[in-house]
C-alpha cells in the first residue's frame, strides 16, 4: 500500500513539473519573440574577440547552450529560409531569430547548473545521461530551437507562392503564342495575375478567406406569425418585396486559350438567345435554350487570332473582327460566310457594334468605319477622332448617337445626322475627362441620352453624360479597372465588371450609386460581359479562362400569362466549352 502510494505521488509529481515546462517554455517563447523586437540595441554587432562566441553578428558568449548541434541545425535553417531578408533598420532578419533565442536561453532555464553543465548530457543530436539527467533541459533545448525558428512559416508560404509562379517551357510557348497586345491596361506579367490568383487558392486552402461561411445558397424562407395581423399583412403585401440576388454564380465554364486582353470584344449574346465566344482563333456558338454548342469557325494563323465579336439584331447574322484588319460576316444557321469587309482598317478591329444594316467597326489604327453590309462598296461613313485603338464602341437604342472610347482616354459622342460619305464627320462633344482608357459604355434603356461610361487602371471611374449637353452628371471611383457595364432592363440598377485587384462584378442602385452586392469568384480581371435577350442573365468571362453565369437582374414581374418553363440555368447540360 505504502509503496503503490509512493510510486503514485512519484507519477503526479512528473506530470505536475511537465505541464509546469510545458507554461514556462510557451510564456518564454511568446516574451522572446516580443522582447527581441524591442531590446536587440541591448546586443550591438561586435567584432569576434579572444574567448568570445559570435554567431551570425550576434555575441551569444555566456551561453554554451548555443554549441548544442540542434541550435547551430535550427540556426542553418532559419539562415536559408530567411535568406537576402533584412528587418527595417537594415539587419539581417537572421539576427532576430538569434537574438530570440538568446533571450529564451536567459528566460529558461534560470539556474546556471542546467545551462553550463548541459555539455555532459549532451553530445551530438543525442540525449545520453542517467536516472539523474534533468529533463528540462530537454526544455531548454527545445524551447531555443523553437524561438529561433518562430517565423519560419510565413516565410516557407512565401518561397512556396513565388516557386508556384515558375512557368514551365511549356507554359512560356504557349503564352507568347496568345500573348495579348502590351498597352496601359494590359500590365506585364511581372504584375502578375497567376501570383494573385495562387494568393488568393493559397488563402481559400488556409481557410483564410471567410466570406460564403454562413452565407445562404438560397433565399432564406420567410418566417411565418404566429398570431395574423391583418394591418401588418396588409402594409407587408402593399410594400415591394426586396430581391434576393445570388452572391455566387449559377454554372461555371471552361474557356480555355481566351485572350486576356482589356482593348477587345470577345463575348456577345444575341437575340435568338445563343452566345458566341471567342477562344483564340476559333468563334463557339451556344445556344441556351437547349445547351446546344458548335464551332462557327477557327481562322488562320495569317488572319487570327479572333479579336471582337458581334450579333446582328436579327441573332442569325454575327461579325467576326479579326486580328488582320478584316472583319468576316457569316450566317450562324448554316455556318456559312458571306462576305469579307476590308480595306477600311489597316490595323486589327477590336470594337464592334450594329445599327440596322449598318455595322460600325472600330480598330487599332484609332479610325470608326459604318459599313453598309447590303453594298458592294461598304464604308460609307468614317468618323475621325480618337489617336489611338478604338476598344469601345455602342450605338444608342434610337440608332441616332454613337458612343466611342479608346486608349487615348477620350470619350466621343457622334450624331447620325451629322454624317457625310464624302469626309469624315464631326464629333458631336468630345469628352476629356477620363484618365484612361475607355472601354465600357452602356446607354441607359430607360433615359435615352444617358450614357454611362468606364475607365481603365489609371482612371477607376465610372461617370454618367447628359449626351445631348456633354455635360457629366455624376462621377463614382470605383477603386478599380472598370471593364464592362451593362444596365438591367427592368430596374434602375447598374451592373460593372472590374480588373486589379479584386476582379469583382459589382451591381449598383442608380442614381444613387449604393452598391447592392459584390460578385466574386473570377480569380483574374472580369474583361468581357453580356446579358441575355430577357435581361435576367449575365455571362462573364475573364483571363481565369471561366466563363460564368450570374442571375443577377432577377426575373421581371410579368402581368400576363408566364411563358413556357425552360432551363433556369443557361447551358444547364454543357461542363466544359471545348
């Protein structure tokens, strides 16, 4: 009895002095990691003395603990991981982690026994001794280790994300093969869009990005009352529901080799409800009523690759503009083409827009052409402004103004009427304000002579025009490269698309610009957008290479009878374009 109580006292007694070690060595390790900040100018940079033991600019002398090989291994491990780093006054980074473990040594243990004897325990990475061997300083040993290396880890996840960066030859040939024009808005890859994208998979993996935890997939039901009151249902049924708008998108599609390049037009949906893409040198057509897709056409590598596409109002017609100044017309139905514009551009045509018959091109030698499709002899009209490429182009809903930006950050207004054959026509107000780039342009369907417009990296804004005065009526930074608008056709509500640095789809309540919602899960610039005949649907596609599909719009309250039920999801059949 007396014996089993004795070796019971003994087991609590070793517990009760490791949970003690185990407090000691966490408090030590969190006040090294503090104080080193705070009192390194306590250890100024010597020179190596007589009997003096420097470690890496660093007098560790007094403290043979730092002989053990383990230290000098966490050392030359510390010394790779944070290598060519420095800490704001200029030392190297290595430094901090030795002055941390030169606290810890000071802190734990405390009495000179276990610290200057330790060599008799130990002898390379191996612990040896007998019954009589002090376990604590095991401790110490650990605990130095672990102070020297205590930020090791945000710097592996560092080398880890520039490692994953690395292109392979492979990856090399295949981006300069689809290497998008360099221009204002089309930063180098040193500014890297991969980096930022493997950021934020690194932050989704570490569980760092928080915002769909709680988020509803669905609307959530309406509570019901327990006790009816008559005079709150009826102020609650007179009162207009708030829309529920999905913060995620319905599909997500492959779209492989799509240009990442801000100055083109690679997306549009028609009125016959199918939608064309362009990936590379080939146009894809899909139709969304039944998920149906088929190959239009792949252009030569003479002539590609595809640089603008565009939907006649009709939604059999469809102009391909192309990277060698043409601009193919082909019949959609029998994938047949019938005719090929050229001799107007010299350059590539990037923008593109209908008005009737006649179809407006814009291109990188900064000229717009209308082009009479039913004539031999088709440019009959040119406009004469912009100095450099044309990347915006839209016709307003009554055909009578054209909207017109470029890379030379000007915004022009034409008028129809003001239009000659024999020279080129006037502008009817030509609009400075921007500083960047002009690509996104959206007339107001319900005010006929508001426009709204986009600028690019250096401009961020979104700005509205009175296009009858050319007056700005009101101007929002966005915070970001503005890449697409698109307005919904039932509500007074504005849709944008945005590039650096949170590649966002953002929807705005007009006119007093309060954002609505927030759509994320493109991981690169959302550069083209399109809505679908009924206004309810909006199809983006990014230098991710996704194409992604957004009930955003909501669908309109009808009066009359619904029509026949289809897909709610577009392309609900379809995984992958290609």
């Amino acid at each position: 009895m007396i014996a089993a109580a004795a070796g019971s006292s003994s087991a609590h007694g070793a517990v009760t002095s490791a949970i003690t070690q185990v407090a000691v060595t966490a408090v030590a390790i969190a006040s090294g990691a503090c104080l080193s900040t705070k009192v390194e100018f306590l250890w100024p940079k010597v020179d190596e003395q007589p009997g003096s033991h420097i470690l890496d600019g660093v007098d560790v002398t007094g403290h043979p603990i730092f002989n053990d090989a383990r230290v000098h291994k966490a050392i030359a491990f510390a010394k790779k991981a944070h290598h060519c780093q420095t800490r704001r006054t200029g030392d190297p980074y290595l430094s901090h982690c030795i002055h941390t473990g030169k606290i810890l040594a000071v802190l734990v243990p405390s009495d000179g026994k276990r610290i200057h004897e330790y060599q008799n325990y130990f002898v390379s990475d191996r612990l040896y001794g007998s019954a009589e061997l002090d376990l604590r300083l095991v401790y110490a040993i650990d605990t130095i280790v672990a102070g020297i290396l205590h930020d090791i880890v945000d710097d592996t996840c560092e080398i880890t994300c520039s490692a994953a960066t690395t292109k392979t030859p492979q990856d090399e040939c295949r981006s300069r093969y689809t290497q998008p024009r360099r221009g204002k808005e089309n930063p180098s890859t040193s500014s890297s869009p991969s980096r930022e994208a493997y950021r934020k998979q690194l932050a989704e993996t570490f569980n760092m990005n928080r915002t769909r935890i709680l988020a509803f997939k669905n609307k959530p039901p309406t509570p019901v009352e327990a006790i009816p009151n008559d005079f709150s249902s009826h102020q609650l049924k007179s009162a207009k529901p708030r829309r529920h708008i999905p913060q995620t998108s319905e599909k997500t599609l492959d779209a492989p080799d799509i240009m990442d390049d801000y100055y083109l037009n690679l997306l549009d949906w028609g009125s016959s409800n199918v939608l064309s893409i362009a990936l590379g040198h080939t146009v894809y057509l899909w139709d969304a009523s039944d998920g149906a897709t088929s190959e239009l056409v792949t252009i030569d590598d003479e002539c590609g690759p595809v640089t603008s596409v565009k939907w006649a109002p009709d939604g059999r017609h469809i102009a391909v503009g192309l990277n060698n100044s043409e601009v193919q017309l082909w019949d959609s139905t029998s994938n047949r083409l019938l005719r090929t514009l050229k001799g107007g551009h010299r350059l590539r045509v990037g923008a593109m827009d209908w008005n009737n018959h006649i179809l407006t091109t814009g291109g990188m030698d900064g000229q717009i052409f209308n082009n009479d499709v039913r004539v031999r002899s088709h440019i009959v009209e040119t406009y004469t402004g912009h100095d450099q490429e044309v990347c915006g182009l839209k016709w307003s809903a009554s055909g009578q103004q054209l909207a017109s930006g470029g890379n030379d950050n000007v915004l022009q207004i034409w008028d129809r009427s003001m239009a000659a054959s024999n020279a080129p026509t006037q502008w009817l107000h030509r609009l400075e304000e921007h500083t960047a780039a002009v690509k996104a342009l959206a007339w107001c369907p319900f005010q006929s002579n508001l426009l709204a417009s986009g600028g690019g990296a250096g401009d961020r804004c979104i700005k509205f025009w009175n296009t009858y005065t050319g007056a700005c009526v009101n101007s929002v930074d966005t915070g970001s490269q503005v890449c697409a608008l698109l307005w919904n056709k039932n509500e007074r509500e504005l849709l944008s698309s945005h590039g650096f640095t949170h590649n966002q789809l953002t929807l705005w309540k007009y006119p007093s610009m309060v954002k609505m919602a927030e759509l994320t899960g493109h991981t690169s610039r959302v550069l083209y957008m399109a809505q679908s005949p009924d206004g309810c649907t909006v199809a983006s596609a990014a230098g991710d290479e996704t194409l992604r599909f957004w009930n955003v719009f909501g669908t309109p309250e009808v009066a009359t009878k619904p029509a026949q039920k289809t897909n709610s999801v577009p392309f609900a059949h379809l995984n992958r374009i290609r």
